[in-house]
C-alpha cells in the first residue's frame, strides 16, 4: 500500500475531481485527521500529519449570505483535501468529493448541519451494558447512519459487567431484524480485535459514536495495542462518563483500516434527509395490513400496527419513537427545504448553490 492507500486512499471517481486537479497543478492530495478551533491537522501517510490553514471563506461565520460556506461544505475529518505548501506552511485550497458522511442537524435556533465524520464506510454505534443502555438512542443513531451509504453495526460495550446481556441483546431484536449486527463485547479484551476484523479491512474507514463513558477510546486503545486515547471513569450514580475525547481525531490501525474517534453527543437531531421507512420497516409492513390505508394506527377497526402492540409482538417503545422520529425527520425536511430556497434564490440564475 502507498502512504495515501494506507490512511483510505482510493482512485477518485467523481468528474469533480479532474476540474479541481486542473484548477491547482501544483496541489497534493492530503486527508483531514484532526480540526480545532484554530484549523486543521491533515495526514499524507500514517506518520505523516501536519497543521494546515483553511481557505479564508471557512475562516468565516457561517452565513446564508452569498459568499460564506455553509459548514457541511468545509472540510471535516475524513475528508480528502488538496493542499499546497510544506510541512506546518501548508494550506488546504479544495476539498475533494465526498463518498458519504454521517451528519446531525445542529442544536441551535437556525437550520444548520454538522458533519461529524466524513468518507467512511462503517460506524460503529457504542453503548455501554449499564445506565448507558438504551434501545431508542440506538434506533436515533441508526436513522443518522442509514442515509450515508456507510454499514452500521451496534457494539454492547462493558459485556464483563452486564448480568444478562441476552436480556439486553433481546431488546434489540427489530434492529437484529433490520439486518444490522450487534455485539456484546469487552472493549478492554483483545479479543475484541479479532471480533472487528471483519469490518475493519485494509483500506477501509470506520467511525465509532456513542455517549460519553460509553468505551470508544478503550475500544482505541485497544484496537491500537497501545494506551493512546485518553479515558475517564464514569459517574457510579448513572454511569455517565465525561469528554475524555475532545475532538475528532482519524487513527491508523495496525490491521490498515482508519478509525474516527469522536466525543460524546448529548443531542442528535436528524437533518432532514434520512428516510425514516428504512429504519422501521418492520412498523412500516405492518401498517400495510391495515384495513385502511389512511390507517393513523389509533382506533380504527382492523389495524395491523395496535394489534401487533396489543398481541407484544410490537414494542410500544419502539412504535412511539417511530413517532417521535418521523415527526422530528419531517420537521427538519421543511426546514431543509426552505434553505434551499433561500440559497436558490441568493446564487446567480437561480440554483441552488454546492452548499448542501
């Protein structure tokens, strides 16, 4: 593998790519491994990283104003970008296409979207098998993920504590049903390693999310063979951990894929642009045996989805959170919507601007 192959490099397909090539010749490819507040660390092999500036127009607050870039459009980790210059004099003068990202709407008044990771090919969903464990957070991460092109797969940390990790695995089973893997395991045990392997391939980029205290920097740590992430203890009162992890921050593993460590997150709204069908389909079949089809699955004679909950084949849980989710997916649908328009309106002929 050459030093780019070995941190996810692959042969860009998209035309994109040729235009911004032509636009900067005396441009390299580079990956983002890292962003702070004061500009990024970007990589061009596993012991090659080095900070570099960001264009001027991402130095801004972000703005609908023509001009400003939205920030789902500037770089994040995982990210390929070009750059020119040497060592801590470089300087990042285009980001190249993007394969797919796992991203959130922001918290705050305005429609805005968060990248959290970038270009990668598997999440990994961490929960601890403690106060951490929760089905419906689980289903609200899986909604972020199915839109990104990436596979999830559900990690049960802290296995060696649990009671009764069936009980727990149990729970889980419309996921399971979905297709997606789930895997109670020790992130502490090495075995952990061979456990991944799988998913973690030469060449291939993962990201793990979860809350804080969850396990992804033991799970680092011991992917790496090495005690590099820092970790915390978790709170006995709730088992809620702190930010150990303060940034996201892209590692290469010794099998040869990458992975993304990112901090906890309190809030996770979805943007707009998943497709909550997916996620449910189970719900979603059920509620095509309903006598009605403008069925809204509340007293209605001959609905499938209440006869389901009332037979315990269908957690109410769940279906509430359906709920929950669809209306919350809708909502930021609109918002997204009005966005657009309002970038269609401000770009020159009226369309829609590359800001997302």
């Amino acid at each position: 593998m050459t030093p780019l192959q070995a941190i996810g490099w692959r042969e860009p397909v998209d035309p994109d790519w040729t235009t911004l090539a032509a636009a900067h010749p005396q441009a390299r490819p580079a990956r983002v491994v890292a962003q702070h507040r004061t500009g990024y660390v970007v990589a061009e092999g596993p012991e090659a990283s080095h900070p570099a500036e960001s264009p001027p127009q991402w130095q801004r607050p972000p703005s609908y104003r023509k001009g400003n870039s939205a920030a789902e459009a500037r770089a994040a980790v995982g990210d390929w970008v070009l750059i020119e210059g040497e060592g801590a004099r470089s300087a990042i003068v285009a980001l190249l296409p993007r394969h797919g990202a796992i991203k959130r709407a922001a918290a705050g008044e305005h429609y805005k979207q968060q990248v959290i990771a970038a270009n990668v090919d598997i999440v990994f969903v961490v929960c601890g098998l403690d106060a951490d464990f929760n089905p419906r957070r689980i289903e609200r991460y899986l909604l972020l993920v199915q839109g990104s092109g990436a596979t999830p797969v559900v990690l049960l940390t802290k296995a060696d504590r649990c009671v009764d990790a069936d009980a727990a695995l149990a729970q889980l089973g419309e996921v399971v049903a979905t297709g997606v893997a789930v895997l109670a395991l020790n992130a502490k045990d090495h075995a952990v390693v061979a456990a991944l392997a799988p998913w973690l391939q030469p060449g291939s980029t993962a990201v793990l999310v979860g809350s804080s205290g969850a396990g992804k920097s033991t799970l680092t740590n011991t992917l790496l063979g090495v005690e590099k992430m820092k970790t915390g203890d978790v709170r006995a009162s709730d088992d809620r951990g702190r930010h150990t992890t303060t940034h996201r921050a892209l590692i290469a593993l010794p099998s040869g894929a990458c992975l993304i460590d990112t901090p906890g997150m309190r809030e996770l709204k979805p943007t707009g642009e998943e497709t909550v069908v997916d996620s449910f389909a189970d719900i979603e079949a059920l509620a095509g045996q309903c006598r009605f089809r403008d069925c809204r699955h509340a007293r209605e004679p001959g609905c499938a989805v209440r006869a389901a909950i009332e037979a315990g084949t269908l957690d109410p849980q769940r279906y509430a959170n359906y709920l929950k989710l669809r209306d919350e997916v809708a909502g930021a649908a609109s918002q997204l919507a009005t966005r657009r328009a309002q970038q269609a309106a401000e770009t020159p002929g009226g369309r829609p601007g590359r800001r997302g």
